[in-house]
C-alpha cells in the first residue's frame, strides 16, 4: 500500500474510515499533488504533507508535517494547502506558517506575508522602523591630520530629522514601522502614503514619505541583504509613486513691508491660542535676520554653546556671531553669521521660556516641549543637574514653522486666511524670506550681499574684492565674510524693521486679531467646544 498511489476520492476516504474502525494503522499516498498522504494512526484519519529540501547549499532533508482531520477540508482545499506548502518545504521556506495562515481563512497574499514574517523573526532580520534607524545612523571615518580617526554620520542633523519626522515617526507609518521589512507590501506603503496625503500635512508630505521610503529600501536591498532579506527579483517599491509636482518657487519672495506685516501678525495671532510653542514663534522671528535654510536654523544651539561668540567689530556691540559645523548645511562647509542684538533678545526670550515650561534648560535654542511633563519629572529626580535629558531635549522640526504659516493661511481647520486678509500672499514658506534677501539687494545692483547673507559660493560679479580684500582680522578671514554679511544685515534690517514698526499700526492687523479671537471663541479647531480655549479668547478680547 506504501509504494501505490492513490485518487483523492470519496471512496479513499471511506477505505481509510474503514481501516481506522479496524485499528489498523496504514498510509495512503496521493497521486496528486505528490507528497500528499492520508495516514490511518491511533484512531485518527488526517491529511499530511512530506517532502525533501532542495535549496542550494544546504544539508537536503525531509520535512513532514500534519495539515488535519480529513473532515476539515473539502478536496480542493487541502489540495492548496498541500501543494503550498511542499512547495515551501522544497525551497527551504516555512511550511508552518502557510498551514497556520491557511487554516486560519488567509489569502495568497497573507500566505506570503506570513511566510516572510515567519523566515524574518527566525532570522532575526530588521523591521523597517530598524532600517530606516540604521541608514540614518550610518557613520564614515573622518580623519584629522592622519593623527585621529573617528567615526562621523553621513547624513548631515537636518536629513536624519527629515528621516525621523518624515518617515519613521509619520503617525500613519506607526503600525508599519513595526513589521519587518521582508513582509513588507506595495500596497502597505501606498496605503501609509494615502492616508498622509489625507492628513492634511501640506500636498508634500505624502510625496516625501514615498521618497525617502524608496531611498531607505535601496540600501536596504543593496547594502545589508542579510539584515532585511530582500531579494533583487524583487524590487516591488519601485512601483511606489506619487501625484506630487513641486511649483515653480522662483518669484516666490516678500518685500521688506510685507516681512515686517508677516512679522506682527505671527506676533498679534499666534499668542492668543492653539500651539503656543515659543519656539516656533522665536524661529519664525529671527528667521529674516538669520537668513539660513529652516533646517539649519531649528537646529541651532542655544545661546550657551560654544558655537557663539562675540562679534570682534568694536562697532557692533551686543552683535554675536554663529558657527554652522560642515555636516550642519547643505553646502557641506562651515558658515558663520553676525546675529544682531534684536535677535539675541528673542532668543534669551524663548530660552527663558522653554526653562520654565520643561523645568530645565536645553541644548537647542528652539527647542520642543511636547515632552515638558516628562521632562519635569526626571529633571525633579536630577536636582544636581538641570538639562533636559538628552533622550528627550529635541529641536523643533522645520516642519513646525511650515505648519504656522499655514495655519495663518486658513489651512488649518478653523482658521480663517488671514494672510489674505493684511494684504499678503496666501502661500509662504520659510525659504521664501532667503529669496526674499537676494531680491531685495539686486534690486539695486548689490547682489553680493545677498550671497553673502545666503552663503552662496562667490562668482562672477559677487568678487566682493573692495570688501573681502578689507577683511584681515585674525580669527574670521575673507573666506568667512561675516564683516561683510553684517554690513549687509544692517542694510536689510533698515528697510524691514521700520516696515514692521508701521504693520502693528496697520488696521489690516487688527482686524486679521478680531478674525482670530472670533474663530477662538466659537470653538477649538477640531470643532470641540473647550472652556481653556474659550477663557483664552474670553481673555485677550477683554484685554485688546
């Protein structure tokens, strides 16, 4: 009986009934698909599968395994589930796993994704949450002088932040991030991209995700295979895509006015309720007096680094000056910047500010506070010791400033457009204040001031000879330019602030406040009635 196979019919089920009422143990083997028994044991007639490993490279054995009762499954189900999981025996995969999902209800494709799953927690390969870690955390020796060597990051603070917000801790990505990256499916990020694009986060951050996902998933692939177990047949994100085109941003700046009208209104508005960061304010304020990209700018420390030092001109008292590291920017080469008092207030001020709310002090000069409570609690338990510890103390992300501008714009739920209503652009961003630099200075023939201020490399007509050739101080040489780029702050400062002084008399700015106070008073923006919101605007109105 062991050497003949057999027709799965009815009549083979009731030959095997027969045998078992006998108590005799016998097998049946099946002709189709081969490697499908029934075996008559113990009292029991049930269906298995048995079949030899044929991987390259590793020692073949046979595998057999027990799919159930022969009263479990109709002829063509066990058929499947037989032949899926020879199949699996025979290439070295699980054949647990294909019986579990099958017995279960599973599909092919949750087959599949358990079998991945299955090989991946074996082997203990990566989950995406640990690739996306790694290619962030990834190091390169740098050398100083041939004398030390040492370990450096390649992506510079600003794209391992891009990393982290726009990728691995996106909330829609939360559930994802914690599966291994070999289960992962197309359709799971096109479902994660699909519901960013819903959020509300702006037309680019469903675009962003694809991007750095595919970018994060090629290394993968290419550079740590064994960790993640993914296959070059098998290049499936490359699929992944979105709708996303970026405009043309290139006539997108602000006069001096309209900074100094933007300016008061984020001063006016951004006080009377919602997210009342200082940071983010302090950021937004600063942010055309130090005229660098966001993420360079979110990202500096705080006044008591040692990246501040005092401005050497005699003439510029209270003036300091900051020094951006190589792998800080996106020039990859150290910039340094004469910061005027006006913006040092405001920094004091959010430094101030962020001691109090996260009872210690941080390391950022915009810090976040999302963690404040927390922060508290293990700063309580450190009293010799103020910082913030250092697992908790982050910068605010560039993002959060894109979030404020828009919030002014109305596209955030219960905001009126209140840029719209004092006479500016209903789309601005961060970066439209550094265009706004060099239109301002090539308007009248001085455009080397503005690519001084922006740190872009000097050519052309920007030689700044009469003025570079000047620079001989011992410790910032022409190279630097800060003698120069303060000579051009002054300038640009001297157009904007008295353009500011006159938008907080503007009736435009008053009338966008009442905007802001009414859409307060009826309601928080999620359509919630809140009494500390209502008290809020209750208050300020009472005030004005």
């Amino acid at each position: 009986m062991a050497n003949k196979r057999y027709a799965l019919t009815k009549d083979l089920l009731s030959e095997a009934g027969a045998k078992r009422d006998a108590d005799v143990e016998c097998q049946f083997a099946i002709d189709n698909p081969r490697g499908l028994s029934i075996r008559v044991r113990g009292g029991e007639v049930a269906y298995y599968v048995q079949a030899r490993t044929r991987v390259r490279g590793q020692k073949s054995t046979v595998v057999k395994r027990r799919l159930g009762a022969v009263g479990d499954f109709t002829f063509a189900q066990v058929k499947k589930i037989a032949t899926e999981a020879i199949f699996a025996i025979k290439n070295g995969r699980d054949p647990d796993a294909v019986i579990e999902t099958r017995l279960m209800g599973g599909d092919e494709k949750s087959v599949a994704v358990a079998v991945d799953r299955a090989e991946a927690l074996k082997g203990e390969l990566w989950t995406f949450e640990t690739l996306i870690t790694q290619y962030a955390q990834r190091t390169k020796s740098s050398k100083d002088g041939g004398r030390n060597e040492a370990a450096k990051l390649r992506l510079a603070p600003s794209s391992v932040t891009e990393l982290e917000t726009r990728l691995r801790d996106r909330p829609e990505n939360a559930e994802l991030k914690k599966r291994f990256v070999k289960e992962l499916r197309l359709e799971d990020l096109e479902e994660v991209r699909d519901l960013i694009d819903a959020s509300g986060s702006g037309p680019s951050a469903g675009a962003k995700y694809v991007d750095l996902a595919k970018r994060v998933l090629r290394w993968g692939l290419k550079q740590k295979r064994r960790f993640t177990g993914l296959e070059p047949t098998a290049t499936w994100w490359e699929a992944l895509s979105h709708e996303y085109e970026m405009e043309d941003r290139s006539g997108r700046y602000l006069t001096p006015a309209q900074i100094g009208m933007l300016i008061a209104l984020l001063e006016a508005v951004r006080p009377l309720g919602g997210n009342n960061n200082d940071a983010v304010l302090g950021a937004l304020q600063v942010s055309w007096m130090i005229p660098q990209r966001s993420s360079a700018l979110v990202n500096m420390l705080a006044l008591g680094s040692d990246r501040w030092v005092p401005d050497p001109a005699p003439e510029r008292v209270g003036w300091r000056v900051y020094n951006w590291k190589p792998d800080e920017v996106k020039n990859k080469r150290e910039i340094k910047l004469s910061v005027p008092p006006i913006a040092i207030e405001i920094l004091e001020r959010v430094a101030r500010y962020s001691k109090q709310q996260l009872g210690a002090v941080s390391i950022w000069a915009f810090p976040q506070d999302r963690n404040k409570y927390l922060v508290r609690a293990l700063a309580a338990k450190q009293r010799n010791d103020d910082r913030v510890p250092a697992h908790l103390d982050k910068a605010i992300t560039p993002s959060s400033l894109n979030h404020a501008l828009d919030a002014l714009a109305g596209r955030k739920p219960g905001w009126p457009d209140l840029l719209t209503v004092v006479g500016l652009p209903n789309r601005i961003g961060p970066h439209d204040e550094r265009r706004s630099v060099t239109s301002f200075f090539e308007n009248f023939g001085e455009g080397a001031y503005a690519s001084a201020l922006l740190d872009h490399r000097v050519s052309g007509a920007d030689k700044m000879s009469r003025e570079v050739a000047a620079i001989t101080q011992t410790v910032y040489s022409a190279a630097d330019r800060v003698v120069f780029k303060a000579e051009g702050m002054l300038m640009w400062m001297e157009a904007v602030l008295p353009a500011y002084e006159a938008a907080k008399k503007d009736p435009r700015l008053a009338k966008a406040v009442e905007m802001r106070k009414a859409a307060l008073a009826n309601g928080l923006p999620d359509g919630k009635t809140g009494g500390r919101a209502k008290a809020r605007a209750a208050g300020a109105v009472a005030s004005a």
